[in-house]
C-alpha cells in the first residue's frame, strides 16, 4: 500500500514511531520503524497482529525473545555486498553476534506451542546457525581473530609468544646492571611506537647505546632502545607484521565465504528487524494498556473511550476519551464547536488510530474499538504545505481538499478542518456544502469541522451524515474536549469576546446584527448541551452505584461461599470427632466383651449381645455409612489416609469380604481394617 495515499505526517505519526523506538531491544528496530507503513494485505495484517499478541503474552510470563547481541551492521553490509567496502574484525563480531540472536530467536519462536502465529514466524527465519557457528571460530565478541582460524596464524602467535619472552629477557638483564640503573629516569621498561624502550635522562644519553625514539615534552627525559634489545625487538616486529598479513588473508577468506550467504544475512537482518519491531509493539499492550486493534474488511470505524497517543505522553491528567462510530449507520461526521475546544485533536485522533491500527500498531482504547481496512487517510489539517507552496491559506486548503476529493473512496478516510474556512463565509460555505454533498453520497468516511452554520444544517439534512459538537461550559466558558455526536456545537464566539474584554457595547449591537433567529438557535444548542451534561453526570452517578451494588453483591456472595465451606469444614470436623471417640470406645469395651465371652453360659450370652449391640451402632452412625461409601469407591493404587499409621498409604490388595486392605508403608505392605481408614487427610500428613 503506498504511503503517498496516507497523509501520515499531517497526522503526526512521527509521535507513534518514537513511542515504538523507546521500547526497541535493539537497534536493528529502528529502521523497520522509521519504515513502518500501513498494510496492504489483510492476510499479512491479521498474521502481524496475531504475533504481535502472542508476544504480548510471553512478555505477560515474563519471557521475551532472546535478542540481545544483536547490533545493526546494514550500514556496511549492503557497500560490502557491492564490493565497495572490506569489512574490519570488529565488523564479521558484530555479524556473528547478529547470527547467533538469530538462531536463538529462531529457536525461541519454534519452541511456543501454544503460539502459532510465532511458530509459523520462526520458519520464515532462514537458517544461520552453521554460519554463526564458523565465525565463532574465527573471532571472538570483541572483535580478535582466534587462533583456531588457521593453522598459521596459531604457529605465528607461538613464535611471537616466545620473541616477547626473548624481549623480555634482554630488558631484564638490561634494567639488572646497576650501571645502567644509574642512567634512568625510571627502572621499568615502556613501549615506543611498538619499540621497547627505557627512561633515560637527557644528561646520561651518552652512556647508554641504543635507538632514540622519543623525548618528553620538557626534554628532560629522552626514550631510548637498548642495543641489547634491537635485534630480539626487531623479530617480534618481524612475526607482528607477519601476524598482520596472516589476520588479512583470513579476513579475505572468511569475506569470500559471507558472499555465498548473502541472500541468508540480508534476510536474517530483515527478521531480526521485524521481530524487534514486534516486541515493541507488544510493549504497548503489557505496558502501556493500549488494545490490539481490530480490522475488518468493509466494517464501521468504531472508537471506545481512545486517547491520542501524544496526549497521554504530554502528562495531561485524565485525558477526556473519543467515542464515535463512522459507517454505522452514517459515514460522516460534522463536528463544530468553539476554537480550542479539541476539534483538530479529536479530528487527529480519529485519523492518527486508524493509521496505527493498520500498521498492526496497538491503540489508546478499549473494547469495542475497530476499524475498516481502508486503502488511503487523507487529511487537511493546518496551513505548513500551504506556506512551503506560497499558496494562501484558502488555495492550500482548496488544493489539499481537492486532492482528498480527487483520490478518496468507499474504502478511505477523509479528514477535513475548518472546511470553508479563509474566504467569503457564504462562498465559503457553498463551496464546503458541495464537498460534503459528494463526499456523502459517495458514502466516503469523513470526519469534518467547521464553524459555518450552513454546515451544520447540510448534517442535519443528509441521512449519510451527523453533527458532533465539542462539549463547552457556558458558564465558565472552557472547554470540556469532549465529543458529543448527534448535537451541533456553538461557537460561543460573542461570550468569549464579552470575557476577554470587548467593549459591552459592541458585544450588544453584535447580538442584534446576529438576529433573533440566530440568537434562539444558539439558545437551543446550549439548553440541548446542559441537558446532555447533566444526562452524562447522571449516568455516571447511575454506573457508580451499580459498580457499588456490584461490588456489595459480590461481597455477600464470597461470604456466603466462604460460610457455606465453613459449614462444611465443622461438619466433616464434627464427623472426625464422632469417629474417633466411637473407636476409643470399641478399643474400651471390645477385648473386656472378648474376655467374658469364655466365661459362664449366662455371661457369654450377655456379652455377646453387647458385642452385637454395639456393632450395630457403630454401624448406624452417619461416619460409618460414610466411610462405607468412601471405601466403596476406593479402587487398587488409591491413596488413602491411615490414623493409627499417621501416613497417607497407597491400596494394593482389597478384601471386601473381610473388610481388609492390603496397603503399602515405604517398602512393607500392612494389613487394615476399613475402620482403620480416613477418608480425611490432614494437611500436614
């Protein structure tokens, strides 16, 4: 889609470019945003904005994409690729460091299987990971050529390692001879222009032999080359120049190999570009607020409670929020109201969101916010074109109008300010009702302001079209920048006047010059105003006792859930008691029962019966029914909880018949009754 047909510098998109750089990772992002640009494709569009979700979320878990090393190196990329420019060491790092987050991210972006919009990303990443790996052999992050690579290179470093220790050496049993000792500024040796030297005073020059090669800058001190050192120094140099040309000779391979991977590079740098544009805009949705917008094929232009972004950047507190609706049912908009009362800024909003919602861009609203996908926004807003052209503020309104004319359609945006505005207020006034009259019956969504009442009228008239008025308090005569759709405004031009000073007088014979029909229309706008202003502040009164009934509701409800667990608990507590004050009982009675049992014929009868009666009610106890249903659900492998044992044990055997279960302690195997079986389990078991 060009850009030509979205007037995005009149609608300060600039401002959204530089929220999206303020939350890049890297900066590879910055040219993908500076180049950010309305969609074309709705495939591409709704798949953009499904990644951006889905990152939105991992950002919401406190993941995002492992970008970080990642630096921009298309400023020398693109003159290599043309043969114009032989990249440094520091260059292929910085290349390699930029592969290696590739093939991160790649693999970051193919492991979320819960998102498929990245998944099906990642495989649009091509893969770079051998490349990286190769450059990671032949230098390291800070830009040194390793002696992995190459052979001679390593031998080369060897030799020079042992030249340095032969410098050295000399040095040393230089500085140990006390008579050159005496001679010195300093008994430490110094490099020279890659030369060692030493410190020697400018009066005991002459004592020392060697190779002078520079002098402090009060002359007091001159830098000298021992003689003993010269010829172990001048190897050293020797192998460092041979180092140079061996680093060269790998530079110029590894550059030959990075040719046959262009298409790879250039793309992974497009990608990581992208991605880190992604992560941006993600941003403004974990941290910001901004909603994911909604586009839809042939839908209305619909806005719910949105802010224009440089408003919430400004620090305004509590900016007033847009709603309107354009395409259903009407695609025009005329709103009118008195100067600063927000006209352009909520002009600009309107157009400024639709711009970023088909950048893929989150917007400043809430739900219920979304738009067409529209082909061109077209705007006339301000005189800066005009000024540039030398036109008069009327022939750069008229030559933007045209244009908007010229290019607009079912499918655009058209954003019009004070139409009719800079000339004759009746010519004026035609002219602009010629505007809306095609703009309306070509069904072009439109969003105008003007102050001239022959428009409003026009909005009143034309089923495509509606008045809009920017709230305004006559009484103090400020603006409220809210957008009231279905109202024209009124100018309040003569009250300002009276406020800001104009003679009484004139403000009075203006009024009869207005006439009474004027006069009683004006009247009108404002009574339909306030009665629209006290509608809203009882609506809010309306919604902030429902929020609180709500809230009440809600409190009575987690109460009586937290009373009903309450109940439960007692119950089951209550159940636990009975249970185990009817199992002291048996453990009391049962074995004297047993013993008398062997006694006299009459005994044993009576304790026999005791034994029975007392089965029967433990039996008829609600916690040994409700034992039984428990233990009738319980299956091998079911984890029970065991009071005698104090452990919670898993079932391998049941006997039903006999009521026993066969469950496992650590590595024994126990023997149970059901009675001996909870079915509740304490926490700490």
């Amino acid at each position: 889609m060009p850009t030509a047909r979205f007037d995005l510098d009149t609608l300060e998109f600039q401002a959204v470019r530089e929220l999206l750089i303020e939350r890049l990772q890297t900066a590879l992002g910055r040219r993908a945003v500076q180049e950010l640009a309305p969609i074309e494709d709705e495939a591409r569009l709704d798949a953009t904005r499904r990644q951006v979700a889905e990152i939105a979320k991992a950002l919401s878990d406190d993941q995002e994409p492992p970008a970080s090393g990642a630096v921009e190196i298309r400023s020398w990329l693109g003159p290599f690729f043309e043969g114009h420019h032989q990249p440094e060491t520091r260059d292929v790092a910085d290349l390699m460091r930029l592969l290696q987050a590739t093939a991160r991210c790649q693999g970051w972006l193919a492991r979320r299987e819960d998102s498929p919009a990245l998944v099906a990303l990642s495989s649009q990443f091509p893969p770079v990971a051998d490349l990286a790996d190769e450059l990671s052999g032949i230098v390291d992050s800070r830009g040194e050529v390793l002696d992995s690579a190459s052979v001679r290179l390593a031998e080369i470093r060897t030799e020079i390692e042992e030249a340095e220790n032969g410098v050295r050496a000399a040095l040393h049993s230089f500085l140990s001879d006390e008579r050159n000792r005496r001679c010195l500024q300093s008994p430490e040796a110094s490099w020279r222009h890659g030369r060692p030297v030493v410190q020697v005073r400018f009066e005991q020059r002459r004592q020392i032999r060697g190779v002078q090669h520079d002098r402090s800058q009060s002359g007091a001190t001159v830098f000298v080359e021992p003689e003993v050192v010269v010829e172990a120094a001048n190897r050293l140099s020797d192998l460092r120049g041979d180092e140079h040309r061996e680093v060269q000779v790998v530079l110029t391979q590894t550059c030959r190999g990075l040719r046959r991977s262009q298409e790879e590079i250039e793309r992974a740098c497009v990608v990581m570009s992208e991605l880190d544009l992604t992560v941006a805009r993600a941003r403004l949705i974990t941290e910001d607020g901004y909603l994911p917008a909604v586009v839809s094929v042939g839908g209305p232009l619909r806005l719910r409670r949105a802010r224009h972004p440089l408003l919430e950047r400004s620090g305004i507190e509590d900016p007033v929020p847009l709603d309107l609706t354009l395409g259903d049912p009407f695609s025009m908009l005329v709103v009118t109201g008195p100067n600063t009362g927000g006209k352009t800024v909520a002009m600009k909003t309107v157009g400024l969101l639709a711009v970023m919602a088909l950048c893929a861009v989150p917007v400043p609203a809430e739900e219920g916010t979304e738009f067409p996908l529209l082909d061109g926004v077209f705007a006339d807003i301000g005189d800066e074109q005009g000024i540039r052209q030398n036109l008069s503020t009327f022939s750069s309104h008229v030559t933007r109008i045209a244009r908007c004319i010229r290019e607009s359609g079912p499918n655009t945006l058209v954003l019009l300010d004070e139409l009719g505005a800079g000339t004759d207020p009746e010519e004026g006034g035609a002219l602009g009702e010629a505007v809306l009259e095609d703009l309306a019956r070509r069904k072009v969504l439109s969003v105008v302001t003007t102050h001239i009442g022959r428009l409003k009228d026009f909005a009143y008239q034309n089923p495509q079209a509606e008045n809009g008025a920017m709230a305004f308090d006559g009484k103090t005569l400020a603006p409220i920048y809210r957008l009231d759709v279905g109202i024209p405004g009124s100018s309040h031009a003569l009250d300002i006047a009276r406020r800001v000073g104009l003679a009484e007088r004139l403000v009075d014979r203006a009024r009869e010059l207005l006439g009474e029909r004027d006069l009683r229309v004006e009247q009108m706008i404002e009574r339909v105003q306030v009665a629209r202003q006290e509608a809203e502040a009882q609506r809010r009164r309306t919604e902030q006792l429902s929020r609180q009934a709500e809230r009440k509701g809600q409190e009575v409800e987690l109460r009586s859930k937290d009373m009903e667990r309450k109940r439960a608990w007692l119950g089951e507590e209550a159940d636990a008691l009975v249970d185990e004050q009817m199992k002291k009982l048996r453990t009391a009675l049962v074995p004297g029962l047993e013993r008398l049992r062997g006694g006299p014929k009459s005994v044993s009868e009576e304790a026999a019966a005791l034994l029975s009666g007392l089965q029967q009610v433990v039996e008829e106890t609600s916690v040994h029914r409700r034992r039984m249903r428990f233990l009738g659900s319980v299956r091998k492998d079911t984890i029970v909880f065991v009071p005698r044992l104090g452990k919670r044990c898993v079932i391998r055997k049941i006997d039903r018949a006999k009521q026993l279960l066969t469950v496992e302690v650590g590595k024994m195997r126990v023997e149970v009754a059901f009675e001996d079986v909870s079915w509740i389990q304490p926490l700490d078991a």
